[in-house]
C-alpha cells in the first residue's frame, strides 16, 4: 500500500515493473538499435518515469587508430520546463543494483550534438553509484538534452542493463538559517526523490537537512551545480553526513566526472554509514559545505535525496 508521497508500492526494489524501487510509476521501453548517434532511428524521445531496458553488445573497429570500441546507447530527454533528473544503471535482474564487475559512463550533451561529442558536452558521470553504478543527476533546461551510456573502458560488453529515469520531486527553496541540527531543513525528510535549492554564502556556511531512512533502507544523497552546463570538476562543493547527535560520519567532495554524494543504497553499499540496518527509522542529517575554504562568492547548488 502506498503511504505518503509514494506513487505505488508493490513491494520489491526492482524498478521497471510499472512501480520503480522508489515507489514512482514507472514504463518499461526497449531499445531498438541503431542507437548509437543522435539522429539513429533509435534514438528516440523518452519520459522522465522511463526504464530502459537495453544490452552493449556491439564492437566496432576505428581503422584509423587500430582499436575497437564498444557501441553507444543513446536516447533524448524534452523537458518542457526546469527539472532535476536523475539517470541511473543497473545490471541485475532481480534488483536495482549492479554485480561491482562491469562499469558504465553516463553523459549529458546539448540538442546541437554531433558526432563530435566534446563541443556540445554538458556534463558526465561514472563509477559513482553501487557495485560500479553510474548516477548522473542534473539540472535540465526546457530544451532537448541527449542521454549517452556507454561501457567505461569504451572496449567491452554490457550484455544487460536498465537505465532508470526518475524526475525528482522539487520541495523548494532551503529556508534560512539552517546551519544546527535544531535548525535543520526538513522539507524533504522522506527523501523521496526530492530536491531542494540552496546557495553557501562563505566558507564557513553549511546547510543541513534531515531525511528519515526507514528499516533495511538506505540514503543517497548529492549535490550538483544549478546549471546545467557546469561540471562536477568546476564544482567547489562538499557533502557529509551527521548521526542524529551531529557527528560526521562521512564526506565527499566534488571531482572529475563526479559531484559530491553519500550512497548507501544497495545491496553493499558504497556508504555503510548511509544505510539503516536497524529496525527502526533512523534519522540522518545532510550537510553541504564549500570543498575549499576561502573559495569568494556564492555557491548555488541542488541538493537530492533518494531513499531506496
């Protein structure tokens, strides 16, 4: 039964069953190849409560270089508005994780893309999910955005995979101040594929915000630029994450090609810290911070929060 702001809940954690691991409604669509480039017949228009269900099964030879490489897959996402989206992969059949064995790159292009990628690249992500998951969650403009997946060495096969579409839940603004833990932002306390605006003022500045991770459930939390066309690299931010009496348990920093987050989804999860293996709700606090102290100006941001 769903409960709060769930859409459904069939209780599984497998997503692409019309109910995804977050509880949203979600559509199954296949890939149909050729997907390689933007104007192939299959790369088509999908829905931001989309799964696709897809293989990296082709190699081909550059004649030029001497080396092969892996096929693309790629697919076009038409908001008609400003949203925050999330892309995420995985490789098992019976649950929305992956098996730590086969990586994946994730990129994000503007609608003027080519054959020459770089000059119309926004913004990329990999190995920065579980078990060598790829996340790209991002701000979009209403415009037409092309999704790239690719294999992360560019060289072997992905004979399955599901690549889920998630449009998260937008709770507003941060309210300030909100720098305690008695302060703390609570807009977004399910954590239900949520997102909030917030902006660090000075380097000694934090913003923190409360989700409740229920039993056997864990936390994914992360935060990326409000533009859409700045890289996690160019991005100066820093997230951690506090116990409930506010000690950090955990922290990460922006770097290349992927912006900061904590992660404990999954069945082994990339951050135990961020998981609840008790039986009762656990109530964890979401910090973000500048990366660098010192760093002028103000850093607006997004901040998301996935609980699965």
């Amino acid at each position: 039964m769903a409960e709060g702001r769930e859409h459904c809940d069939d209780g599984n954690r497998l997503s692409g069953d019309g109910c995804s691991s977050t509880c949203r409604f979600d559509d199954l669509v296949s890939e149909v190849e050729p997907n390689d480039y933007p104007n192939d017949a299959g790369s088509v228009t999908l829905t931001t409560s989309s799964v696709l269900a897809a293989g990296i099964n082709t190699l081909y030879y550059d004649e030029s270089s001497g080396h092969s490489f892996s096929e693309y897959d790629t697919f076009w996402l038409a908001p008609v508005e400003p949203v925050v989206v999330r892309v995420e992969t995985f490789n098992r059949a019976d649950t929305d994780d992956c098996d730590g064995i086969t990586g994946f790159y994730v990129d994000m292009h503007r609608e003027d893309v080519a054959e020459v990628w770089d000059e119309a690249f926004l913004r990329g992500s990999y190995d920065n999910g579980n078990g060598r998951c790829t996340v790209l969650t991002t701000t979009m403009q209403a415009r037409p955005h092309l999704i790239r997946i690719m294999e992360d060495t560019g060289t072997s096969f992905i004979p399955s995979y599901r690549a889920q579409i998630t449009l998260l839940d937008d709770r507003g603004v941060e309210t300030e101040p909100n720098d305690s833990l008695a302060r703390a932002e609570h807009a977004a306390l399910d954590g239900l594929d949520a997102t909030m605006l917030g902006a660090i003022g000075s380097a000694e500045d934090v913003d923190l915000y409360l989700v409740d991770v229920p039993p056997n459930r864990g936390l994914r939390a992360e935060v990326v630029h409000n533009s859409e066309a700045t890289t996690c690299d160019a991005f100066n931010a820093r997230i951690a994450l506090l116990d409930e009496a506010g000690v950090e348990l955990l922290a990460t920093a922006s770097a290349p090609n992927a912006c900061a987050f904590v992660d404990g989804t999954g069945e082994v999860p990339r951050h135990e810290a961020a998981a609840n293996r008790s039986l009762a709700d656990r109530r964890l606090t979401v910090a973000v911070t500048k990366g660098s102290a010192g760093l002028a100006g103000t850093l607006p941001y997004r901040v998301a929060f996935t609980v699965r």
